[in-house]
C-alpha cells in the first residue's frame, strides 16, 4: 500500500526542530554597595586610611570655643563648617586635628588642635580654643575651623568692674572684647583692649596696651597670635595672655588676659593694666578668635557659621 502522508523521519525532524529552549541560569544580583562609613574623631589628632574608590567625603567641622570667665561673661565660639572634598579615587590618607576647650580659672591652659588655643598662666584670663582641621595625605589641610578666644574677668575695688568676652569665629574672626573700669567716686576709666584679629595666614596682633590713671598705674600690651606653619600641627597658636602683677590692701596678686584662639592662624591675647593702692584694679581684654581655612584643593563649603559653643570642645564627622 502506498503511504500519502509524511515520513516517521519528517515528523521526528520536525518534532525535534521545534521544541522550545527553556532557560536554566539566571542572571547573577548585582553586586551590592557598601554601606557609607562615618568618622566621628576625639579630641586630638588622629589618621586615617581612605580605601581607593573613594571620590567624596563629606564633612562637619568645629573649631574648639574660647573658656568662660563666668556665666555672663563668655569664650569666644568656633567656626562651625561643612561641605565636601572631592579625592582622585586612590587609596589615602587624611588626618582629622579635633581642638580642645580652653582651661578655665587659675592657670587657664589653651585648647590644643590645629593651632592651639593661647594659655594664661594667671587667675582673671581664660584659656582660648584649638582649631579643628581636615589634612590631606601630606599634612596641607583641606578646611579648618578656627578656635575661640578666652574671655577675661576682672578684679578692683573702687571701680565697677566686669569681664568681656573673648571673640568667636564666624567662621570670619574677630576681635577680643575690651573692657573699660569707671571708678565709682569719678575720675577716668580704665581701658584694656582686646587682641586683633588674625587676617588669612597672618596671626593677629595682642591688644594695644591699656589706659587709665592711678598711683602707680602698670600697662601690658598683649601678645600676638602665630603665623600659619608657625603653630601645633602646621596651624597658627593662639597669642598667650599677659602676666600682671597686681597688689591690694598689702598683698599680691598675679592676673592674666584673655588668649587668643588657635586656627589656620592665631588670634592675638588682650593687653592689661594694674592699678595699685586704696582702690585697685586688675584689668584686661579677651582673646580673638583664630582665623579659618577653606581653600583646600577639592573643598567645597556648603554652609558655615558660628558654632555657639563656648567653653565646650570641638568635633568633627567625615562620611565617605
């Protein structure tokens, strides 16, 4: 009998041509991101290496504020700064400088950081803050927030009398206050003015002497702040406070001015006087605060101010 229709060979060829592929690996995730780590230093000086890959790191940072010579009468504030650096991808290295307060009542030791704060070795002044710095692998820094000045209290008898705060970076830097003691029976007033302010990578200078009459009357200048490069891990130091020797009602006393804030450069220390007799007066100015620094290749500075924080350290959080 003659077959009409295809041949087994035709059906099974055909069969075997149309048969669907089916799949039996599927597509490999995605490798997952790491997750972002965040540097939160102490106070001091501390490295760290930055893995390659790594092309941002994002920042806050504060300089150090000045110590208080009571509850009204203020440090000066650091400068408060964030914003991000950009990096070339190849692991590196960075160092965080975290300023310290300054030392308060009696010996009144200055923050340390990136330029530390200025010390006053004497009862009245107050010890300025450190500054607080990002620094690249070479140790140039990236961005620095400036320290504030030490405030400075005041000692008389005859005189109404008060204390003057030291100056906070804004992040600009400012001058140290000056104080000005009216004798209570009239007369003229004495003046001590308040340390400049630094001006880019130049300290600034110690308040220009002090002004007053008495019997006899003693005049300090004050002490100027560090130069870039000059001060503790390549910043500018805070200028120290002046040493007054003082008497009253038979005995003696030392006092001190406020010091200047440490920074990118150094805030200068306040000048002094002494009146000594019957009425009696140790006076002096507070401490300005140091200068900041934002001009590191690859920063960008997204906000600043001033921290508001006298009498307290200062901080830093890197993010990358």
């Amino acid at each position: 009998m003659k077959r009409t229709g295809p041949s087994r060979r035709v059906i099974a060829g055909h069969i075997a041509w149309t048969v669907p592929v089916i799949a039996i690996g599927a597509a490999a995730p995605a490798e997952a991101a790491s997750p972002p780590v965040t540097l939160t230093p102490a106070v001091g000086s501390t490295q760290y290496s930055i893995p390659a890959g790594t092309t941002k790191l994002t920042y806050t940072i504060v300089g150090a504020g000045g110590a208080n010579a009571s509850t009204a009468v203020t440090g000066g504030s650091g400068a408060t700064i964030s914003g991000t650096i950009t990096l070339p991808g190849t692991a590196t290295t960075i160092t965080v400088v975290v300023g310290g307060v300054g030392g308060a009542a009696g010996v009144g030791t200055g923050g340390a950081g990136y330029g530390n704060g200025g010390s006053t070795s004497a009862d009245l002044g107050r010890g300025g803050g450190g500054g607080t710095a990002i620094l690249d692998s070479t140790g140039k820094p990236f961005v620095v927030a400036g320290g504030g000045g030490g405030a400075v209290a005041a000692s008389s008898s005859g005189y109404n009398a008060s204390g003057t705060a030291g100056g906070s970076a804004t992040p600009n830097p400012n001058a140290g206050g000056t104080v000005t003691l009216t004798p209570t029976a009239g007369g003229t007033a004495l003046t001590a003015v308040g340390g400049a302010a630094p001006s880019g990578a130049t300290g600034g200078a110690g308040g220009n002497g002090a002004t007053g009459t008495g019997s006899p009357t003693t005049r300090y200048n004050g002490n100027a702040g560090g130069n870039n490069g000059t001060g503790a891990n390549g910043g500018g130091n805070g200028g120290t406070g002046v040493t007054i020797p003082t008497s009253a009602s038979g005995g003696t006393r030392v006092v001190g001015t406020g010091g200047g804030g440490g920074g990118y450069a150094g805030g200068g220390s306040g000048a002094g006087g002494a009146v000594t007799g019957t009425n009696y007066a140790a006076y002096g100015g507070a401490g300005a605060s140091g200068s900041s620094y934002t001009a590191g290749a690859g920063n960008t500075v997204t906000s600043s101010g001033s921290a508001n924080n006298a009498a307290q350290n200062g901080s830093a959080t890197i993010t990358y």
